[in-house]
C-alpha cells in the first residue's frame, strides 16, 4: 500500500509542497484514550478474550520451524510450500529476504503446479511485477482452472492495475453481505473508496466473526485494515483502537505496529511511538519506517535525531531501488516529495504511473506536479485519478487543496 491514506497531520501530507525541516516543533500534550468500549457496538474489532487465536509466539515459532525443515529438501513440492510460508511469514514480518527467497525458489521454472504458480503470481505482486503475475496466472489457468485460489488473485491484480470496468463491476455488489472472509474483507475495501465508511466498517467486523480459524494474523489483518480506513478519514484516536488491538493480538505483525506507531505520533505520544518504531525498523528496515522517525523526532524536537533517521531512510531509499524499482518507486516519490527533492520524486512517481494506472498512482503525479508548480500537470493527473468509479477521500482532497491554493481545473483530462 501507498502512504496516500496518511492523513492531514502528517508531513508526507501536510508538507508535500515543501520539505521536512528539522525546526523545532511545539510539544504537543498527549491526547486522551479513546477506548473499544465508546466505539459503535456492530463494529468493533474482536479481542484476543473474545476471539482467542494461537498465541503469537507459538505461531509464529511453528512458522519458523516448518521452513527450517522444508529448507533442508529441494524436491518440487516441498519448494513450492517453503515458498508459499515465506510469502505468509514476509507479510506477517515485513521481512524482504523472505519475499526474495520465495520468489528465488520459483521463478524461472517450468515444473510448478497450480498451487506454486498462484504462488509465483502473489510474489510478483509483491515486487509490482503486475505483467510476470499476470503470466503466472495465466499458467496457472492452463493448469487448473477451478483452482479456488485464481479468482482472488486475478481481482487483487485487477485492483492494483486500476482496471475501472473489473471495478464497476465488483462495486455493484459490494454494499450486498456474502458469507465469505476474503471477498467481505474486498468489498469493505471497495465501501471505504465510495465513502461508505459505516457499512464497510460492519463488513470488515462480520468478516471478523466469519473467521472460524485460530490463526492469529487474519483476524490482526482485518483490524489493521479497519484501522488504515478510519486513519484515511482522519479519524485518529479510533483509528488507535483497532492497530493496538491488532498488535495484542499479533505484536511481530508490522503493519499493526507501524501504523500504531503512526496514530501514537500524531496524537503526541512520542515516546510511545517511538519504542513502536524503533523495534519494526528493526524488525524490517523498512526506509518508509525510518522516514516516519525523523518526523517523530522533529515533533519531539530532536533535530539532530531527525536529520540522521532522515539520511538513513534515504541511504535505505537508495539500496531498495537499485534492488526493486518498481516495488518502492511510489513510496520512494513520496519521500523525496516530502523533502522537496522534487525532481526525483518526479522521476520515481512517472516510473510508478508506468506500472500502474490506477487512482493512487495518478494522484501521485499530479501531487509532485502541484509541487513543481506545474499545474496543467496537476489538473490533468487528478482529472484522470478522479475518472475511476470509486470516490476515496484523498482526490476530493486533493482538489479542495487546489481550490484553496485559487487554481481551477477548467477540464478534466481526456481518459
């Protein structure tokens, strides 16, 4: 996911037309807690108490021990489900060298199943390889075409390509229930993007008490979801709510933790954000985590903190690109957008667009144009951002800021 949900408060939004700086920040007094009990009873996020999982460290130490062992063979099956646990466990970790090992383990072979290809094509994605995943899945088809796994993986490719009329069709049906975790988890989505933020926070919670597993990160995963909408409506100490009771549940879990961090800055808690930070950059060195440091130490007013978080991520910035290019391009614009490196955020978000046509990717473009000062750029990015069936927050934002600023888009751009 991109860092376009962030809401208004942070400096990868707030200062998107001008650096970062490493001024001091007023100390801001922590906000009050907000607690599950004052949120609405239909859709709040389950506890560990009511909904009990395998406790993290079992889990994840059963995770662990079954690659261990599967690592000790080479034979085609057992590469094909090594490669599939080290996808599940890089989602839970945020761990790199598990999605690269994975993809080591399968690219480039002709000898894979149904199931390996299906396998192949989620790492693709991973990477933004959309044109490899779409291979892959073509394969895969060839192979077993009823294999349930296709179909989910095919609309997941279609959502992040952008494709408006896979779109239309799926948000026909999104405000209708359907008793199935990954498809009510899809439409929840779909709702958060047309402003139906009630219905798709039910479907998000219904789909919590669909899952009738033990596992521990679906049920964490659903939660950060449910967070990431409320955080995209700026609705900060909610959003709280759901990434704490995420990470009780699933602490190793990044994107829990991450975005726990990332509400506990914006309503000054600074120490607390900062442990949080400090152990999933540890965990996953991910720059996105580092740059989220330097603004934390700019809020707390450690410049010198700030400034050298701030090289790392760029130094972190530069090492993934030269790796994985299209995986980090959009996060990578945002960044160097942020610290009015406008011309590299320039490239980077271009190279994105290239990947990828959809609403965010677009958004993206006009956001760096707008900071160039090149507003026929912008008017016509948000103009074919804004052509997507969908009506997420963020390009209504978008133009009330160019409103604001006294510009006009006279005309949407030509699709």
């Amino acid at each position: 996911m991109t860092r376009l949900h962030r809401t208004a408060a942070s400096c990868l939004l707030i200062l998107l037309l001008s650096a970062c700086t490493t001024t001091r920040v007023p100390d801001e007094s922590p906000s009050p807690v907000l607690t599950a009990g004052e949120l609405p009873p239909a859709w709040r996020p389950l506890s560990p108490e009511e909904s009990p999982s395998t406790s993290a460290a079992i889990y994840l130490g059963n995770l662990d021990s079954r690659i261990a062992v599967l690592s000790a063979s080479d034979d085609q099956a057992t590469r094909a489900l090594l490669a599939r646990l080290l996808l599940q466990r890089h989602r839970i970790l945020g761990r790199l060298a598990d999605a690269e090992a994975a993809l080591a383990l399968l690219e480039y072979r002709d000898d894979l199943d149904s199931a390996a290809l299906a396998t192949l094509a989620a790492l693709h994605m991973v990477f933004h390889d959309f044109a490899a995943a779409g291979q892959a899945l073509d394969r895969a088809e060839a192979v077993d075409s009823g294999d349930p796994a296709l179909p989910i993986l095919r609309r997941d490719l279609a959502v992040a390509r952008g494709d408006r009329e896979f779109l239309r069709r799926d948000i026909a049906v999104a405000a209708e229930p359907v008793a199935d975790v990954h498809e009510l988890a899809h439409r929840a989505d779909l709702l958060v993007n047309l402003g139906q933020l009630e219905l798709a926070m039910l479907w998000y919670r219904t789909a919590q008490d669909l899952h009738a597993d033990v596992d521990p990160w679906m049920l964490a995963w659903l939660q950060t979801q449910q967070g990431i909408a409320l955080l995209r409506h700026e609705r900060i100490p909610e959003a709280r709510i759901y990434f704490e009771t995420a990470h009780a549940r699933l602490p190793q879990y990044y994107l829990a933790a991450e975005h726990l961090a990332e509400c506990e800055m914006l309503l000054g808690n600074h120490d607390r954000a900062r442990e949080l930070l400090t152990s999933v950059i540890a965990q996953t060195g991910n720059p996105e985590f580092i740059a989220m440091l330097a603004e934390l130490e700019d809020r707390a007013g450690n410049a010198r903190a700030a400034e050298a978080a701030r090289a790392q991520a760029i130094a972190a910035y530069g090492a993934l690109l030269s790796r994985h290019p299209a995986a980090y391009a959009a996060h990578a614009a945002e960044f160097f957008l942020a610290l009015g490196q406008i011309e590299r955020a320039r490239e980077l978000a271009d190279a994105n667009l290239a990947l990828r046509t959809d609403w965010m990717s677009e958004l993206l473009v006009a956001e760096v144009a707008l900071a160039a000062d090149d507003l026929a750029a912008a008017c016509r990015h948000w103009g074919r951002a804004a052509l997507t069936p969908l009506t997420p927050p963020e390009i209504s934002d978008f133009r009330d800021r160019l409103l604001a600023g006294g510009h006009r888009c006279e005309r949407l751009a030509e699709g």
